[in-house]
C-alpha cells in the first residue's frame, strides 16, 4: 500500500485490488464519500458555530430568561426551550440534509425519490428526531437537579432503558413511517430459508421484504427490533437483483447475528461506554460550564454546553463502538460461511455490494479503525479467502 498524503484514503496499488472489485467504481467511490465527507464537516462546524453564538451573545441565557417571566411552569419552559432551539438548527443544518441526502444521491445514481418525496421524508424525520430529542432534554434537566452527584448514573442508565425502548419499537413504529414491509413472497426462497434456518438451529419468527427501491437503488439487509418485534428484513432491491446464492450469503449473515444474539451484546458493550461517557462527562463538566459562564449543570440556558461538550466525548469514545460493531460483523461473517458453505457467494455479495454502493474497498486503515461499523470491503474479502472450512 502506498499512501498520499494530500488524500485521507489510502491510494492502493491495481494489482492489489481483488478481481472482483470495479477499479473504475473504486475512482467514483473515493469521489462519492469525499463529497459526502465535505458536506458532514461543513454542517459540523454550522451547527458547532450556532450553539458558540448562542453562548458567546448570551442569546440562550436571554431567551430563558425572557421565557421564564411569562412560564410558571420548569416542564413548559423546557419545551419551548428546546423547540426554539431544535427548530432554528434544523432549518439551518437544511441545506446540508438536501445535499447529501438529496443532490448528492441523485449525482452518484443511487436515489429514487423527486424533491417532494425527499421533502416529506425530511419533515417526518424532523418530528421523530423532535420527539426523541425532546423526551432526551427533559429527561436530562429532570434528573440533574433531583440528584445532584448521581445524575451521571442516573441519566446513563435512563438512557439505556430508553435505547432498548426505541430499538423494540423501532421496527413497528418508526421504520413504517418511511418503508412498507411486507411478508417475504417468494415462496422457492422461503423453502431455502427455512432450510438455512434449521441448519443454522434457528427458529426465525418473521422475515420481511422491504421496499428501499422506492428511496434508493442500494441493497440491504438487516435485522431489527428486539424480543417479539425482531425480524430479519430483506431489501427488495437486494431481492430483485441479486442471485439466489448471494442472497442467502447476506440472510446467513442475519441469521448469525440473530442466533447469537448479536443486538444485545452491543446493547450491553454501549450500555457500558454510555456510563463512562456520562462519567468523563460528569468529571469534565465543572470547567467547561463555568468557562462559559454557567454556575451548574442544570441551569436549561447552558444546554448548549452540554451538546458541545458530549458530541466531543463521542468522537472521542467512536472508535470503541465502531472496534464492538466490526467484531460482532466478522462473527456474523465467519458463521454465513460455516452455515451457507459458500464461500464464492460470499465474496461475490461484498464485491457487488461495494461496486454497487460505492464502498471504498481499501480505506485508509486509520479511517476504517476510526469509524467503520463493519470491515471494509477489502478485509471482508480477504477474510473469506484465508477462512477455511471447519
Ligand atoms: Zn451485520
């Protein structure tokens, strides 16, 4: 491997590249995720700047003290605190949103959708993350005042409880707001499901098709939800274009996750770096709200503090989350080898996944250590070469 200093990925030489991988896609892959990474920074600093302003002018001060003369109520004034805030960075952050989910999709010929079915999607993302958002806030300035050393527990252990909410609920309610599933059809498919199923040992309750065809031309597949809302979900774009043996390679893959209860080992691992999240948070705390002013955590005007100060200790603790996510990806790899048995399926799947979706095969290995949930492209491929069938 060669390295460019002037490029954040790595430059890997031709004949490193594995048969399979599209050089030419590669060349418009490093392109796709540099225009996508430009867009991610230049939102980054809009949203890092407003919430500067709004400390350095005093303006979120002002606007509760404004608020409180007129609201008796601490739970009312949260809420307008925090729609005011959540409205004018959301129309702020707009522009970058239709960039890179809507300009730039359509430049690389991944994205489906017209302006009007983009814009109904943003708007419906905007109440749910509202809803979120606002249930985070007022956990967040309920708890700090009611116990005033123990919060940093408290709110992560909150915060726990209310992951494990939204991700058995998320499958039912949030991803019906934007895809239909459906019942997988094919019945020739399901019989060699449930064929992979029983050799896998595995009872599956539901495995669904999705519509993502009626967003985007990317293929997918995942599992969701928890306890009886879980269920294996088979993009339609997966289904309609790719063979019946790679197909089965990505479902092999879903299965693992699924028998070896994958989701709640992350929970548990994230459970973990939540509540040293909030501890660092709680240790550090102190300097940074009096540096801009504040006397105590729980005063609603600082939450800009708080926002500034947490995304700092999550890019800080990333890598770990990331390092936990392509463990239990390369798991799940290694068990669709043992339970498919078919290992040219497998390589032909993440080959055409990433000629298709524009994957950097070969990242920058800081980059891959830094963010990547799953091994690159590359690192998958070579895996399935060197595994050897036990
Ligand atoms: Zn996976």
């Amino acid at each position: 491997m060669t390295y460019d200093l002037r490029s954040i990925e790595c430059k890997v030489r031709p004949k490193q590249f594995h048969p399979l991988i599209d050089e030419k896609r590669q060349e418009i892959a490093r392109r796709y995720r540099s225009d996508n990474r430009k867009i991610g920074i230049v939102s980054l600093i809009v949203a890092a700047v407003f919430l500067l302003i709004l400390l350095h002018f005093d303006i979120s001060k002002q606007f509760v003290q404004v608020f409180r003369q007129h609201v008796d109520s601490r739970i009312l004034l949260m809420v307008i605190y925090f729609s005011f805030l959540y409205a004018v960075y959301s129309l702020l952050t707009l522009p970058f949103a239709y960039l890179e989910g809507y300009r730039i999709e359509h430049k690389y010929g991944f994205s489906q959708q017209n302006h009007r079915d983009w814009f109904v999607d943003w708007v419906k993302s905007f109440f749910v993350t509202y809803v979120i958002g606002l249930i985070v806030f007022s956990v967040i300035y309920l708890v700090i005042p009611a116990t005033p050393v123990l919060w940093w527990l408290w709110l992560s252990l909150i915060m726990v409880g209310f992951s494990i909410v939204l991700a058995n609920i998320f499958p039912v309610i949030i991803l019906p707001l934007f895809y239909k599933t459906k019942q997988l059809e094919d019945e020739d498919l399901k019989q060699e499901i449930v064929e992979l199923c029983n050799r896998g040992d595995l009872q599956v309750r539901g495995i669904f098709s999705i519509d993502l065809s009626s967003k985007t031309t990317k293929a997918n597949a995942a599992v969701a939800g928890l306890g009886n809302t879980k269920r294996i979900l088979l993009g339609d774009t997966l289904l309609s274009k790719y063979g019946k043996d790679e197909i089965l390679s990505a479902l092999a893959h879903e299965i693992v996750h699924y028998r070896e209860h994958h989701i709640w080992w992350l929970i548990l691992w994230q459970s973990m770096i939540t509540i040293v999240m909030f501890y660092l948070f709680y240790r550090i705390q102190p300097f940074v709200y009096s540096w801009f002013g504040f006397a105590a955590a729980h005063e609603i005007a600082a939450f800009p503090v708080f926002v500034l100060l947490f995304a700092a200790i999550s890019y800080l603790v990333r890598p770990i989350g990331a390092a936990l996510s392509r463990y239990y990806e390369r798991l799940a790899d290694k068990g669709a080898l043992q339970l498919t048995k078919d290992r040219d399926a497998f390589i032909h799947l993440i080959a055409r996944l990433c000629n298709e979706q524009l994957s950097v095969a070969y990242p920058n290995p800081i980059v891959e250590w830094y963010k990547y949930s799953h091994p690159s492209p590359g690192r998958r491929i070579a895996f399935a070469e060197k595994w050897v069938q036990t």
